[in-house]
C-alpha cells in the first residue's frame, strides 16, 4: 500500500514532464508504480475504469480517496473531470491544497 506521503513524493518529482510524455491517466499509473509500497504491475484501462473502480468490492478498488473537480481536494486525492457526462475524461493527482 502507497502511503499519501509516498504518492506526493513521486508526483512532485514529476512536476514538468510533458503531457505528450506523460497524460493524465500514464501518470497516475506511473505513481503507483513507482512509489515506494506500490505495485509495479498496476494497470488500468483509462480515467473511466479508474472512476469506477470505487464501486468494485474493496480489494479490487484502484484507489481510496477521489473526487470530482478539485474544490476542497486535499493532497493524495485523486481529482476527475467529466464525472456524470458519461466519459470521465481526465484525472489527476492533488499534490498540495489549493
């Protein structure tokens, strides 16, 4: 299991990588990854399966904390956009408040 403060970590060290290099969703699984308590083999099909992931049985879950839009978001939250529309189109990792 990622500790919040893992997660943080690994994000930040991030900070400035292209989006052509790295989209929203490669992002998410590359924190996971690659932090310290993660899983190197962590795979997801996209922002859709990661949103809805929440709703599976707790040990099939992707993530423990998340949330539409950023307001109130603290970090290690996972933020969506596009939640209701039908297509979950782009998530992100909250790194600090505000």
């Amino acid at each position: 299991m990622i500790k919040t403060a893992e997660a943080l970590r690994t994000a930040r060290g991030l900070l400035g990588t292209s989006y052509d290099e790295l989209d929203c969703i490669n992002l998410i699984k590359k924190v996971i990854r690659t932090s310290a308590g993660g899983d190197k083999s962590y795979t997801t099909a996209g922002t859709n399966e990661l949103w809805d992931s929440f709703n599976s049985a707790p040990k099939y879950r992707h993530l423990t904390w998340r949330q539409e839009g950023i307001a109130g978001a603290k970090p290690g939250m996972l933020a969506f956009m596009g939640v209701g529309t039908g297509d979950v189109n782009h998530t992100g990792l909250v790194t600090e408040c505000g």
